[in-house]
C-alpha cells in the first residue's frame, strides 16, 4: 500500500526503514565515510590502542555520526607472528528491533605467514540483515608492533563537488599565424577545443617550433599528458599539430598557408 512519507498522517509515522532507503536511493547502495569532520582520521596512541576521530559515514542507508573521538583497544600482538585486525562501524538490531551502532575491533588469526583479514558480517540491512559491518581500517600487527592503518571506505563527495564537475567553463588561446582564437570547453577536468579559422601567414615544415601563444590556466594539460590539437586544411588532410605543455607552452608542427581554411580539434586531461 501507498503511503505519503513527507506528508502529515496526525500520527507518528515515518520509518527509520523509510529513512534508510531514501538515503540509500540518493547516496548510493554502499557505505561511504562522509566528507566532514575529521572523516574517522585513526591515530595510532600504543601498541594497543588507536584513537578514531570525528566523522559521520552512511553504511546501508544507515547514518551513523561521530561526535567525539574513541579510544579502541587492539589486542596485543605475539612475537613471532603476523595478524590483521579489522576497525568496523557495527550495525545491529536487536529484540524489539532497537537498532544501534558502535565502533569495533575484530580480531583475524594470528599466523607466521602472510595474514588475512578476519571475516566480517555483510548481509545489508536494506537485505533484512540484523547485523552488518562497514570495515573502516585494517590494522596490521608484526608480533607486537602496529603497522600503519590502512583505511577501507570511500569519502563521499559533496553535491557541490560534483556540480561543479559537471558545469562546462569556456576559455581561448590564439591560434599562431591568424588573428582568430580557439575555443576551449572544461569540463570536470576533460579540456576539448575546436576551431575553424582562416590563416593569416604562411609556416612550413615546422618541426617542434615554440611560439608565443600558451593555453590559459585552467586549461593546461596534467603533468602526465600534453594538450594535442589537430589542425586539418580543407583539403582533408592534417596539415599541422599544436602541443600544449603544462606550463602552457605550446610548440607547432605542420604546415599552414596563407588564406586557407583550418579546422581545429582536441582533447586532454587537466591537472
């Protein structure tokens, strides 16, 4: 039967159930440490104990907040052998469907040999689990020595991050040897660019020469790529290429002739 959630019943009538679902509808069905806080940073305190720090996180729908720091006991290490242990954020309903949720630390088996992580609970509540656990970091024991945590979730991104990701932003950079510009379109961190432009001077046969032009900020390729653009004559075939350097550099290959008409396409990955 159809039920109004948002809506006034003159009765209590919304669900954590209801609740759950919607953020999980919205957020995703995953568990995702939220982007606020101190995003549950762990900090080593003893060889048997961390400290986790402020944060909120959503497992299964679930909202589940962290107001102030923990203190959580590893048990001790033994010389000679290696184990990992698991810090996880602990969903349970109990009698009478109270439900809760607490920080935990589950032991693996120690071993001389390689460890593995120690098996944990993954029937999602959304899935009618009563218990579920959201691992958060794998802490390492070399006998009695706590290695450096390792952290198992993803930080969610804000709605503004992804906004902004999504909203193209428009620049130009002059193209050498005419008094017409190229378009560039951001987008996220994709750059494209297009043109059709006509020539004002001759070059031919260039071969790697820098010229003054360079590609704004914003749009300058990352350092593991390089801005290409292509520029093809109305002969159809590429007569010319334009290689943008992170630094905004950009050097010139090809040949170009006066008049003619050129178009002009390309795609890279900012920094």
């Amino acid at each position: 039967m159809v039920e109004l959630v948002t809506g006034h019943a003159g009765k209590a009538h919304a669900t954590a159930e209801q609740a759950a679902g919607l953020n999980a509808g919205i957020l995703g069905l995953d568990d995702y440490v939220l982007n606020v806080h101190d995003k549950l940073k762990i900090t080593v305190v003893s060889a048997n104990k961390v400290t986790i720090g402020t944060g909120e996180l959503v497992m299964q729908g679930r909202h589940v907040s962290q107001g102030t720091p923990e203190d959580l006991i590893v048990t001790n290490g033994s010389q000679g052998q290696k184990r990992n242990d698991l810090i996880v954020c602990r969903y349970a309903k109990g009698s009478q469907n109270i439900e809760s949720a607490k920080l935990v630390v589950v032991r693996g088996t120690p071993t001389t040999g390689t460890p593995t992580d120690p098996a944990v609970n993954t029937t999602s509540p959304l899935d009618g689990g009563t218990t579920y656990d959201m691992p958060l970091y794998r802490i390492p024991l070399d006998g009695i020595t706590i290695g450096t945590p390792v952290a198992l979730f993803n930080v969610l991104k804000p709605m503004s991050d992804v906004w902004d990701s999504l909203t193209p932003v428009t620049g130009q950079v002059r193209m050498p040897y005419s008094d017409r510009h190229i378009t560039l379109v951001r987008v996220g961190r994709i750059v494209t660019a297009c043109a059709y432009i006509t020539l004002t001077s001759n070059f031919t046969q260039t071969s790697n020469v820098s010229v003054n032009e360079t590609i704004p900020k914003g749009f300058r390729p990352s350092g593991d790529s390089r801005a290409v653009m292509r520029g093809t004559d109305n002969s159809g075939a590429p007569s010319f290429y334009l290689y943008g350097t992170p630094e905004g550099k950009m050097v010139l290959n090809g040949t170009g002739y006066t008049g003619r008409f050129v178009g002009i396409s390309g795609c890279w990955i900012t920094a």
